[in-house]
C-alpha cells in the first residue's frame, strides 16, 4: 500500500513517521515544493528504522508528481498560516488555489486515490477539494473530528485519571475554536458515562478546553500542533488502508443527514477501504442539535469565499 503526504512540514512529517513506525502502508512518498526539504524528512526518517524496526520505504521528493504514481491515500497538508493583518478570506483564497492545484497533479498519477485534507481552514478547504474535482463523495475527507476527538478524550482522561484508551467519547461540527461540538452526554469510561464520575461544571470546563486545544498548544509553542495532528491522520489512514471500519469524526459532505446539505462538516463516520462508508446518524438531543445548526452556519458562511473559485 502506498501513501502520498504532500507537505514535508511538522504535521506531514509527523503522519509519515507515524505511517512508518506501525508499518501502516509499505510505501511512502513525501512531496514538497521546498528543494531537499522532502528528501531530508525522508531521509531522517529511514535512519530509524534499525532502531524501531519498520519496512516501511520513506522517500522524499520536490515536486516531482510523478514518483507518486498509483498512491492508494493522498494526504494534503500543505498551504501557508494566517500571518497578521491577513482576512480569514485571503487566507481561504491563497490556500484554495494551493489545495486545488494539489489534487489535479495527484490525480494525473493517481486517480482512484483517497484524499484526506488537513489543510486550513479544514471544512471549507475539503469542500473545495470535493467540488473543484468532482470526486465520489467517499473519497475526500476531511480529518479534523479525529484530532478534535483525540484531545477531548485526552482532557476526559486527565480528569478522570483513567487512561486515555480506555475512553470513548466524540466530536463533531466544524473544525475550529467556536464551531466544534464536544459531546459530553455521550462520552463513556468502558462503557459507563463519565456522567458518573465527573460534574457538569467539570465536563463544562473539559469542553471547552477541548475546544480550544488548538489555540493552548499555539500559545505553549508558538506554533501550531504537529505530533497529535499527525498521529490523527495516520490513525485516519490505518482504518482506510486496513480497511478497520472505525467510527471516526470526519469532515465529509453532507446530503440531508443532521439537517444540513451541500457542506463538509463533521460528523460520525465508518472509515474503510472506500473511504468514506457510512454517516452515521446518531440522536442528538435538542442542544446538541442548536449548536450543530449553528456550527453549519459558521462553516456554510466561511465557504463563501469559494464562489469565486468554484465558478
């Protein structure tokens, strides 16, 4: 199996060592625009494998879309932060034209690839990608909901003292500080509500901690996230490539499920060797479904800055 991650950066580098070290796909290819950035990253990360004990073939090029012929998954990490001064809107334009010009040199070489995006903003950049292309819905994903949900569990754990594995809880909406939906009613300690153990005031405050994970590793390092962000999207790979059909948080078009059409935007999935295999429709209690409307509100809005792309 052989997995393409264009952006050699800390999150795409992270995925690929992730990749590597649980022999996830046999071969990977790292891509960026950056000369001998690729094949640096690639390279640092071969010579660990007598230490860890992986296979996996790590190889690193500069825009050379060729060597990634016949990838089974494409990740796209790349695209540029926002930088002071800059709108939220020429942000969406700048990454927009990166993302889809990404995915129409991936598909000369590789077009039955599955995509999953990592690019920012997230939602609005896996519409881009699923509508620019005219894809199968099944193949354009979006990964956030598996980062979200990885640092709700995370926040769960550390309150309860229990390990992190052990923990099952979820969330869905847009990817971002305002827009993600934690659900706390729904999150579980081997299979007994953490209702049981912790306040309302306590999972209140692991809610909203959750939702700002992001924004506290930023303020921490200066930077955005990458070891949890590239782990995230492994985990996403490893249950297409193997064909796990976990239930995982993703960012997938919508068609009519949770009231909302025409949008990327997370929600429960089964993901296996196609993809994107099921939306599942789980029973939203009358909060929840205020904030899923007003999360597809923010996310709809932020996608008209597309219009223009789209046309």
């Amino acid at each position: 199996m052989k997995v393409t991650i264009v952006g050699a950066g800390n999150v795409g580098a992270t995925c690929a060592d992730v990749i590597s070290y649980r022999g996830i796909a046999s071969q990977v290819v790292l891509l960026d625009i950056k000369e001998g950035f690729a094949e640096g990253k690639a390279l640092d990360i071969m010579q660990c494998a007598t230490n860890t004990g992986f296979n996996t073939q790590v190889s690193g090029v500069t825009n050379d879309y060729s060597k990634t012929a016949k990838s089974d998954v494409v990740v796209i990490t790349s695209g540029m932060p926002r930088k002071p001064g800059m709108t939220r809107e020429e942000l969406i334009d700048i990454n927009a034209g990166i993302v889809k010009s990404v995915i129409e040199k991936v598909l000369e070489y590789s077009p039955e690839a599955i995509f999953v995006v990592v690019s920012n903003p997230m939602d609005t950049m896996t519409y881009l990608a699923l509508k620019a292309t005219g894809l199968p819905k099944n193949r354009v994903i979006g990964m956030g909901g598996a980062l979200d949900s990885s640092r709700f569990r995370t926040y769960l754990s550390m309150a309860l003292d229990k390990p992190a594995n052990d923990i099952s809880a979820m969330v869905i909406g847009g990817h971002g500080d305002t827009t993600m939906i934690p659900l706390t009613r729904l999150a579980s300690y081997n299979g007994i509500p953490v209702t049981e153990f912790l306040s309302e005031e306590a999972l209140q405050n692991i809610a909203a901690s959750t939702m700002v994970g992001g924004a506290t590793l930023t303020g921490l390092l200066g930077t955005s996230a990458w070891y949890a962000p590239g782990a995230s999207v492994a985990f996403l790979v490893d249950s297409i490539l193997n064909d796990q059909k976990k239930m995982i948080a993703c960012s997938v078009l919508v068609e009519g499920e949770y009231g909302q059409n025409d949008m990327c935007i997370g929600v429960p999935c089964i993901i296996g060797k196609n993809g994107v295999e099921e939306i599942v429709e789980i029973e939203l209690n009358h909060s929840e479904k205020a904030a899923f409307a007003k999360s597809a509100t923010a996310v709809r809005q932020m996608n008209e800055a597309l219009k223009t792309i789209l046309k």
